[in-house]
C-alpha cells in the first residue's frame, strides 16, 4: 500500500486527470439490478417533540392515514397534502401530525379508503429535545442499483435518534441526456430509488433530515450555470422529503433547500452546495454557496449556545483533483468562511459525503482558530474502487475505510464545546474505524 501512496504522489496533472477518468469509467459499469420493493414507500422527516410529518410514495390512489398508540388512542393528520407530476403512476402524500409526546411508541397506519382494510403500519417515535446528547447516522451515495438491505437494517438496529442524508440519495442523473435530468425525469428516479431503498420499508421509522449533492440535483459535478432546472429540482426535491418548517419547531429554512436544526445545546446546519453554486474555478468571493446562503449560516453559528455541524454535499478541505470540495473548487470563498469562523468564538464541526469513502480529517487550529474536524461520509452503497482512501493524499486524515459504510456519531453537546464519539459501521455491522473526539 505505501507503494501505490508514493506512486500515487509522483502523478502529475495529466497523469492524475487519467485516473480520473479511469475511476469514472469503472463507476459507470453495469451494475447488478435490484428488484423494486411493492407497497409504499414511507419517510418520516422533520419532528419535534410534538409533531411529525410524513412523505409516503404509492400508487395513484386515494388513502387514508392514521396514528395510534398502543393503548388504542387515535390522532388523524392535522393536513394532508398529495403530490403528482403529470401521469406518472405513483404519486407522494404528504401527512401531518401534532399533539404526540417523546418516548412513546406511536403507529402510522395506512388505510384503503374503499376497503378500509390497513395497507400498511409503521412505529415511530417523536424526538426528546430534554437530551443533551444525540446519536445520528451521516449518510450519503445510494445509488440503488447498488442496494443492499443489511447496511439500512444494520442502521436501524443501531437506533440513531435521526437520520441526516446529506447528498446522492438518488442517482438521478443516471441514464438522463448530456444536460442532466429534467423535471419528469427527476420524478420517475426519485420514484424508482424510493422503491428500492430498504430505509423506506423499514417497520421503524427513523426521522430523516435531508440536503442534496450533484446527482440528487440532477446533473454530475455540475452547478447553477450549467444545469436547467434548478427550481424544479428544489421543488422535486422537497416534494419527495418531508422539511416543512411551519410543523417542526426545531427546523428552520434557509436558501435553497438548505436547512438548520436546532436539538437543544446541537446545532446542525444542511448546506445547499449546488443551488448558487458557480464553475469550477471560480474566483468570486461566494462562489459555492452564494452570498445569502453563507450570511445566514454564519450568524446561526454566531447565535448557536452550543457547537454546530456544517453538513455539505461535497467535501469542505480535502482538495483532490478528480472530486469536488470547496477548497478545491472555490478556494475564495473557502478561504474568506474560515477568516469568518476565526472571528466566531462559537465552535463548528464539518460533515460531508460525495467521494466514495469515509475519513476523518484533523483539522488543524491555523484555519478556524480551533483544532477541529471534518468526517465524510460515503457510500451507503455505491461504486467503491480498491486501494482508497490509501491511494488519495490527504495530510489531515487520521482514519478512513474504503468499503462502503456510515458513520454513526454519539454526541455530547455543552455550552462551549462538544464532545462524541463516530464509529463507521459496515453492512455486517463490523467496525471499520472508531474514534473519540472533543472540540
């Protein structure tokens, strides 16, 4: 491995571009197919202690909806909302739900209106927001026609408080024409991953937070000035999630389909990385998140009592040739956030996902004022190339595994710093790296 380290640092521009275009070349193989799962498909998203909301895809037909206890007590959805595009065959009801109470088990119960026989039923719980700690899963790259079951069902049993998607949770460029995927096509991937993905037809419901990276956008590496349809990528998106703010009192919307979460002492903030984002290359001051989007994260780092994970579709410092990062690609911006977060007493913690594996970088007190970290996560299950993360410099990582996998963070949050523990979980639930940290 140390022989592939030196060679691999010897490469030269055109050498590194070659492997570049290597490694994309075996990304894009015929992978094996993965059957679509039956029935409907159903993700809680944003809660709270009280309320929760429900993104459930299924065929175009009517349905009731909904929650019990196991004492028998019923609650019916403060609103439901159904959600279509033109003939597509499965639509997405959206159904809303106050008035519940933290640990306690609850039962979403799908209903045939005609019959009203149960479709389906599913338990979940609220959040308890009196917890100074939290345990969340960092997810990213699914594409499904790599999916396998044991690493959700590994997840699952785990029992993280929330789950944060944080880029490619559909591949929904794939297969789509040179310009990416426009709106009936987003819909029909979105459709087809949601029918596969084994997280959505778990009995346990996990509430799920969600931000995008390219493929989820709609179009490989790309970025607002290059790709169509970015407002109707926001709406697919949001459509197939469930993010309302209006019924989540720990949720609050920024820019784009950017996100900020609020569980007591933890702050954490879901950045839109392709909705302002410019060129590759680009020197303007705000050229990856834009100008508003990078105000309003920093003044709720500035407000936050306790530290905040900046989570972001691509990496934050590693600055490898053939993937995308902020230094990398924008390296004004960059430069110019970490002169904002020197002058932040405020503490931050990094999260991202993209390159198809996980590591863990120590982040040096020189470039935010602190000693800190960024830990990336990737892939729950797509293309993995062997010898990496060895092969790719990165001075600052201090653990990594190449095998696809999550990270699952238990975290301590105090006034003035944080504390937890990240342990990088593969399918069969062996460990690959485990790690405690404070910051």
């Amino acid at each position: 491995m140390e022989i592939q380290r030196r060679h691999f640092l010897k490469l030269g521009v055109f050498q590194a571009v070659a492997l570049s275009t290597t490694l994309k070349a075996k990304a894009q193989t015929t992978p094996h197919f993965v059957p679509p799962r039956q029935g409907a498909s159903i993700l809680q998203g944003a809660t709270d202690d009280t309320r929760t909301q429900f993104s459930i895809l299924h065929e175009r037909s009517d349905l009731e909806v909904f929650v019990s206890n196991s004492q028998g007590q019923q609650w019916l959805p403060d609103e439901v909302r159904p959600l279509s595009f033109g003939n597509h065959p499965k639509k997405i009801t959206k159904a809303f739900f106050s008035n519940l109470v933290p640990n306690e088990n609850f039962y979403l119960n799908l209903i045939d209106p005609t019959t009203k026989q149960a479709i389906d039923v599913r338990e979940f719980q609220t959040l308890d927001l009196s917890k100074s700690s939290i345990r969340f899963a960092l997810c990213s790259c699914m594409n499904e026609k790599e999916h396998s079951a044991d690493i959700w069902n590994n997840m699952v049993k785990n029992k993280p408080d929330v789950l944060f998607f944080i880029g490619d949770s559909v591949y929904a460029d794939s297969g789509a024409g040179k310009g990416g995927a426009d709106p009936a096509y987003l819909w029909k991937r979105f459709c087809e991953a949601r029918s596969t993905l084994e997280i959505y037809y778990s009995k346990k419901l996990i509430p799920i937070f969600a931000t995008w990276d390219d493929h989820d956008f709609g179009l490989n590496d790309t970025n607002s000035r290059e790709y169509a349809w970015v407002k109707e990528s926001q709406t697919n998106f949001l459509s197939f999630f469930a993010q309302d703010e209006s019924h989540c009192q720990i949720l609050e919307k920024g820019p784009g389909i950017s996100s900020a979460i609020k569980l007591r002492n933890h702050l954490f903030i879901l950045l839109d990385d392709r909705s302002f984002r410019e060129k590759r290359g680009s020197r303007e001051r705000y050229a990856h998140w834009g100008q508003e989007q990078e105000t309003w994260m920093l003044n709720l780092v500035r407000r936050s009592a306790g530290p905040s994970w900046l989570m972001n579709g691509s990496q934050f410092f590693p600055a490898v040739p053939w993937k995308e990062s902020v230094s990398g690609d924008h390296p004004a911006q960059f430069a110019a956030f970490l002169q904002e977060l020197k002058s932040i007493p405020n503490k931050v913690i990094f999260a991202s996902g993209d390159v198809h594996y996980s590591e863990v970088s120590r982040i040096e007190p020189e470039a935010v004022g602190y000693q800190t970290y960024e830990l990336t996560s990737s892939s729950i299950h797509s293309k993995n190339f062997p010898g990496v993360p060895d092969i790719i410099p990165n001075g600052r990582r201090i653990a990594g595994t190449g095998q696809k996998n999550y990270i699952l963070v238990e975290s301590e949050a105090l006034e003035a710093s944080s504390s937890f523990r990240a342990t990088s979980f593969a399918g069969n639930n062996t460990v690959k790296f485990q790690m405690d940290f404070k910051v």
